[in-house]
C-alpha cells in the first residue's frame, strides 16, 4: 500500500541521484518536505501544535530552513512529560494510521513508545537499504541479524532494509533467542557473509568461536559487519576487523529518528539522508545553532515521517556537521564521530565524565576483554570511582597491569578510577551479555 510519503524516499539503487544531487537541489527539496511536515503536525500531531502555539508560532512562520529554528527545541524529557499527562501513548504520536509500535528504553526505565504508519516503516526500510549498500551489502548476501528482536527497531528495519536489496536474512536474534554457540555454527554452515548487531555483542561472538576451536579467518566468510545501537570506538572497530577479517560500519540514530545517518567506505563520519532528515548542531546551552566542525548538541527533524514525527529533537549527543565533500560523492552532508550523550555524562566530585572515556581507554589493552562496569559509590561526602574490567587468562599474573590501566584512566579522564581486574566471563555473566539489547556500563550507587 504505497502513499506518495514512499515514492519520495527511494532505496538504492533509485536513490542514487538523491544521494548525489548538488546542494541547492537538496536544499529545495528539505524546503518543500518541511512545508508539508509542518503542516501535518500542526494539524495532527496535538504535542507540537501547543508547544508552537506557547511559543506564538505556526506554521506560516517558516518560510525558509533557517526559520526552522524559530520552534522550540523538543527534549526526550518533554515527550515523557507528555506520555505521563496523556497515557498511554502521550499525543506526540499524532492521529495517523498507525500499525506498529517500537519503544525506546527512556531514562525512567518505562519504555517511550514511538508509532509508524505503514508508510514511515517503509521508509525507514529505505533508509535501512541505503546504509547496508552504502556498507557494500550486495544482492546475493547472507545477512544474519545478531541484533535483538523486540521493542526495539533496529532488528526489524534493518532486516527490511536487507530485503529490499535482496539478501538473504538470517534472523538469528540475540543471544536470548539463539545460543551464542549456535549462532556461531550457523554463520559457519550457512555461509554469513554479513553480520549486523551490536559492538560488543559481534566481539562476544569472536570470543565465543574462538572458544569452540574456530579459525575466525579461515572458517568464516564474513566480509562486512553493520552495527548501531552502541556506539562503534575506533578500538572496537579495529578489533572486530582484525579478529573476523571484515569491514566494520557503524551508523547512528534512534528509536525516535528512524534510520538518520551511515557510514560510507570512507568511514569517516555519518552520512545524514538529508532528504529525509534536517539535522542541526546547536550550542548545548543556547540552542544557538553552530558552524560547522563546531561541537554541539544533534538536533533531528525526520522530515517523512507521519506518526510521532521529530521536530527539532534533542538527542543529546555530542558532535559536529562537516560540510566537506566526502570521495565517495555523496552530497549529503556528515556528523562527526559522537562524542557522547549529554544524558550519560555523569559528574564524579564535580568532573565531567563519559563513560566512552573509559572505554577508549580500556580498549588500549590487548589484555583486556571489553566487558566492564564503572561503578560509583560514596565514602562519606566524597565520590569514588571504580572499574571492574574482565582481564584474558593469564592478564593477572601482570603485577603492573592494573598500575598501567589507572594511569591511563588518569590522563583520558582527569579522575583517579580504581581498576579492579576480574577473571573473563565473571562480569559477562553479571551484565547478562547474552539477553542484552545494548551494553549498560555505568552502576551509580552514590544515592543509595
Ligand atoms: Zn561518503
């Protein structure tokens, strides 16, 4: 059932004039998106009318892009709000066909539903084909989606996406739906050339093959891994390259989002689908919008979607716009690596820290597996700081290891962190690598 929203955003290769068509021309075709995107919320989605309204505001008021930042910034705490006074699924949703709910995890530990009509599934399916092609997945690819299959989008539209390329889906799932033993032996037998799913859960898989006496290199024939969700560290990437043999992308977006951005060959930053999407960089306390390379908070405006559109949404990462033109000839505009979530800073005895920090840090040793946890606790009125870290065999017979590790996490972080060195499999088995969508790496017990 295809609406005229479908016919606008192409997958490969149809939209491949798009994603190479020169600026103005993009520019026009987010100038008239937004028009249309604005109207419908105004009429439809209650949420914003009001805001707007609040703020003296309608649609008219935006007659070009840069008026775009005469609306008011959204914060994922004033969709929560709205969910709250408006249960059960708040009116951000809008009043649209919709057919399918997916649900970001929220900071209050309630999930924030997000509708789709059957027109945005479809595009965000898209969306989904232009990353893996742009990632090299190719017609003829056996793709297994290692990725949980649940609440969260990201397994469903990226298995969409790998369809409409015509691939072949492997639906393996998570570990909680398929033995990490057994996803092995079938990425073995069947021939996975591609393997999508989270960073550390691809890393866990290597660990896991190694353990039942596979070659990695030999007895595999993956070329490519995908992932999302977690952020993918430069270390990250290198070690699931290095140990599998393969190419590793990341691409970044949300529940909320769809599927915004991708790695190109290039892999160096992300590609916006800048037909679909306006995204802004803003000064964190201002929401002053900045130039580009300079670093702020990324605001999206999913400029297809029908149901719970993003108009001006703060995602609270950390990052920056590059304008250059990137050698694939790609004209849509990049995000640069991110940095971190606002929301995920954390402050030990008045410090900022990122907990991407400390796993920049980590990974710097071969010694190291990647699970840990950075646990902060109080000894009277001050904070203090510790890292349980999985070690490889033998790494504790290393006297010096832990001296080196928080020396290390000195520099990066400015903060003395107490690394304490614990036997591989003892904190996988605490943080239920297994069942996990994503790795939770912080326990903050100071208000216990
Ligand atoms: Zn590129």
């Amino acid at each position: 059932m295809a609406s005229e929203i479908d016919e606008l955003y192409l997958p490969p290769p149809a939209s491949f004039a798009v994603e190479r068509a020169p600026r103005k021309k993009l520019e026009e075709i987010q100038h008239a998106r937004l028009k249309a995107l604005l109207r419908r919320a105004w009429e439809r989605v209650p949420f914003y009318r009001r805001r707007w309204q609040a703020a003296g505001m309608a649609p008219e008021d935006v007659i070009n892009i840069e008026d775009l930042k005469k609306l008011p910034v959204i914060s994922k705490k004033d969709l929560e709000e709205d969910l709250l006074a408006n249960p059960p699924f708040g009116t951000y949703q809008g009043s649209f066909p919709a057919v399918r709910v997916q649900a970001s995890s929220g900071t209050s530990g309630h999930p924030k539903p997000v509708f789709h009509t059957q027109s945005d599934w479809n595009v965000i399916g898209n969306f989904w084909a232009r990353r893996l092609h742009a990632q090299g997945v190719r017609k003829g690819d056996i793709v297994q989606f290692v990725f949980t299959y649940s609440l969260f989008i990201a397994g469903f539209t990226a298995t969409e996406g790998a369809m409409k390329l015509g691939a072949l889906v492997v639906p393996t799932g998570s570990g909680a739906v398929t033995p990490s033993e057994r996803q092995v032996r079938i990425a073995k037998d069947w021939g996975t050339t591609v393997l999508a799913g989270t960073p550390s859960y691809v890393l866990h898989l290597a660990d896991v093959a190694e353990k039942a006496g596979f070659d990695l290199r030999r007895d595999f024939k993956l070329r490519v891994t995908c992932h999302t969700a977690e952020a993918l560290s430069e270390p990250a990437r290198r070690g699931i390259e290095e140990r599998w043999g393969v190419v590793a992308y990341d691409n970044f977006g949300s529940v909320e989002t769809g599927a915004p951005t991708f790695e190109c060959v290039e892999k160096s930053g992300y590609h916006i689908n800048e037909d679909g999407y306006i995204f802004e960089v803003l000064d964190p306390e201002t929401f002053e919008p900045l130039p580009a390379g300079q670093e702020g908070v990324v605001v999206a405006t999913s400029l297809f979607k029908e149901a719970a559109p993003v108009i001006r949404y703060n995602m609270e990462d950390i990052s920056t716009l590059i304008e250059a033109p990137c050698p694939c000839g790609r004209t849509f505009r990049r995000l640069g690596k991110i940095k971190g979530r606002t929301s995920e800073m954390l402050k030990v005895r008045g410090v900022p820290l990122y907990p991407t920090a400390v796993e920049e840090v980590l990974e710097r040793f071969p010694a190291l597996t990647r699970e840990y946890l950075l646990v902060l606790s109080r000894a009277g009125q001050q904070d203090r700081a510790a890292v349980q870290i999985e070690c490889r065999a033998g790494a504790q017979q290393d006297a010096g290891l832990k001296e080196r590790v928080e020396r290390e996490l000195k520099v990066v972080t400015g903060l003395s962190i107490e690394a304490e060195l614990l036997e591989a499999g003892e904190l996988a088995r605490h943080l239920k690598v297994e069942d996990r969508i994503k790795a939770k790496r912080v326990w903050d017990r100071r208000n216990l």
